[in-house]
C-alpha cells in the first residue's frame, strides 16, 4: 500500500515527493544559511541607505 501511494504521488508530484525523501538536499541548506546570511547581511545594510537617499531624494 505504501509502495502504491509513493508511486502515485510521484506520477502527480514528481517534484514534491523527491524534495520530502531526500532529507540532505534541505538540511545541507542550514550549513550554507551561515556563509549565505553574511553575504546578505551586508547587501541589507547597503541598500537600506539606497533605500533612504531615493525617499529622501523623492521628497
């Protein structure tokens, strides 16, 4: 039966399915978050300013 409902979903979601039965493919994701958030941080902090001279620029 569950052999059957794995199969099935895989015909109608073959992409959802995978994604759930590979577990490292996302988990790999808590890893990269770190070296990710420090690139992000400072691209936040740079375009707030942007953000700020553009309104202030518009007023």
């Amino acid at each position: 039966c569950m052999i059957e409902l794995t199969t099935f979903s895989l015909l109608l979601f073959p992409s959802l399915p995978k994604p759930p039965d590979n577990g490292p493919p996302p988990l790999p994701s808590s890893s990269l978050p770190e070296g990710y958030y420090e690139e992000a941080v400072p691209l936040g902090p740079g375009k707030a300013p942007e953000y700020i001279t553009s309104s202030k620029d518009s007023f």
